[in-house]
C-alpha cells in the first residue's frame, strides 16, 4: 500500500512539473512581452523593467529561476501591479472560488440525486423523461450559454436576481446554477441506472417479500446501496467544479480566481498566468489522488496495481 502510495505521489509530481513546463514553453512561445503593449513608454523604463522581471535573460535562465521561487512557494510578483503579488492575488481570489464551488456542488449532488432516484423509481414514465430530459440539457448544453440565459431571464426579463457582482448570497445563486448543471446532469443520469440495477438485486425483492414498507425498502436498502457509485466519483467532480470556473466567474464579474486568470491573460501577465494554472492544476492532482487512494479503501475488489480481480 505505501509503495503505492509513494508511487502514485511521485507521478503526481512529475504531472505537475510537465504542466509547470508546458506552460511556461506556451507562454514564452508567443512574440512579444507584458510591457511591449504600452506603446508610450520610454526605452530607458522599458529596459529596466526587462531587467527587473529578468525578461531580458534567456529563456532556459528564466526557467531556472522561476522554478527556484517556486521551491518556496513564491508565485513572483504581478507584472501589471506592482503593489500585488500572486500569492496576493490566490489569497484574495480562492475563498470566493471555493464558496462557489462547494455552492454549486451541494446543488449538484443534492438535485442529481433527486432527480437520479425520480427517473429510476418511475421508469418509463413521465418523470423519467423528464428528468432524462433535464439531465441532457445539462450535460449538452455548455456552462457559459446556460448563463446567459439566466442572466436574460432571472435578472433581466424578471428582475428576480442580481445581474453580477459578489456582494451577498442573492448574487452566488445564478452562477452557481451554471456551474453545477452539468455535474447535476452527470449523476441523476449515474444515480438512475445504478438505482434501476439495484432494485432489481435479491435482497431488494426479499426485503419487499417481507412486507417492509416501500419507502424502507427504496432509502434503507436500494439508496444506500445505490449511491456508492456516485460518491466514488465526487471527487473529480469536486475538483471540476472547485476549478472549472473560470468562464463563469468572468461572465458574472465575480473577484475569484477565474476574473484573475483572465485579466493575467489578457494583459499578458505570466507571473499571474503560471501561478493560477499551477496552482489549480495542483489542486486538482491532489484531489485526483486522495479519489485514487479511496478508490482501494472502499472497493477491496480493487487491486492496487489498478487491475481487477
């Protein structure tokens, strides 16, 4: 177990380290530099800001000291805000991600499992096409049209909610909306069919042979049992959600690590651009990892080498 565990932890590393190396390539490849877009700035300033953010060394030398800052956990300094640096800006930006993704999450799990359990118990019937129905739309459909029509609608047309911004609770409601559908969609499907296999299981007709009420047989026996695909899945889909974002916090102007990443981009700012995308990326390995090692613990059927038995 611990052999795999350190190997595991090892290819993690190398993971992070390929996406750290990609991007920085990426980033580097395309012409031009941060200061190359102010257009009136004397030559003498524009020297000494190559100088200070080393863009003036080679890129291999570049390379070399970033990765040096990052042994400290040191994203570097923002190349467009002198007062702010990186690590600033995660401390500022990643608890408003997180509540937005821990929001759209408890939506997700809470109305995929409904709807999951709706569609299984009325199969064939209207509410399971219903439910099908909205399990499609939410898997189809990409976040980012789905919030703009809440937007026309819920804030717009009816007036019922705020537009943007991030100033109470009333205004994590729609992009939270968006950002869990497709999730919500992903389980009520995997819910469905895990309960329409369950239900069909001889402990489930023996419980009813025995005369036990139907809402004992379907949450005692049938959900619990039902559920356990869904929760060996939460963990990718918790990563997904804590950071895909990205699209969502920008169409609705909310300060969290998305709006960052975006404005680093569009401003060309590497020091924000590779502190975001490694940052996240090593949030999502982590949590990748944690599934991985759960994934032993609860199915024994599991081999460790990640063959079955």
């Amino acid at each position: 177990m611990w052999k795999y565990i350190g190997k595991r932890m090892l290819w993690s590393l190398v993971t992070l380290w390929a996406i750290i190396t990609i991007t920085f390539i990426l980033m580097h490849s395309i012409p031009g530099n941060p200061f190359l877009q102010e257009s009136k700035m004397p030559p003498s300033v524009y020297e000494n800001l190559q100088k200070h953010y080393n863009l003036d060394q080679p890129k291999i030398v570049q390379y070399g000291l970033y990765l040096k800052s990052l042994s400290s956990l040191d994203f570097g300094p923002s190349m467009k805000s002198s007062a702010m640096t990186v690590n600033d800006y995660i401390k500022q930006g990643f608890p408003v991600s997180l509540h937005l993704g821990l929001q759209a999450l408890v939506i997700a799990v809470t109305f995929g499992l409904i709807l999951g359990v709706i569609a299984s118990l009325h199969r064939n019937k209207w509410p399971d096409y219903l439910s099908m129905v909205l399990a499609i739309i939410g898997i189809s459909v990409p976040n980012f049209i789905l919030a703009t029509f809440l937007i026309n609608f819920f804030a717009v047309e009816w007036g019922l909610l705020p537009v943007a911004l991030w100033k109470g609770w009333s205004y994590t409601i729609l992009p939270s909306i968006a950002l869990a559908m497709m999730p919500m969609a992903y389980i009520a499907r995997l819910m469905r069919s895990s309960m329409l296999e369950v239900m069909n299981q001889d402990y489930i007709v023996t419980a009813r042979a025995k005369g036990l009420p139907k809402s004992v047989v379907i949450i005692k026996h049938a959900i619990r049992n039902a559920i356990l695909p869904v929760a060996t899945v939460l963990g990718i889909i918790s990563a997904n959600l804590v950071t895909g974002s990205f699209i969502i916090e920008s169409i609705f102007g909310i300060p969290g690590m998305g709006e960052m990443f975006v404005k680093g981009i569009g401003n060309r700012d590497y020091p924000v651009i590779l502190g975001s995308t490694i940052f996240y990326s090593f949030i999502l390995i982590f949590l990748i990892f944690i599934v991985d090692i759960a994934y032993t613990l609860i199915d024994p059927r599991i081999k460790i080498s990640g063959e079955s038995k």
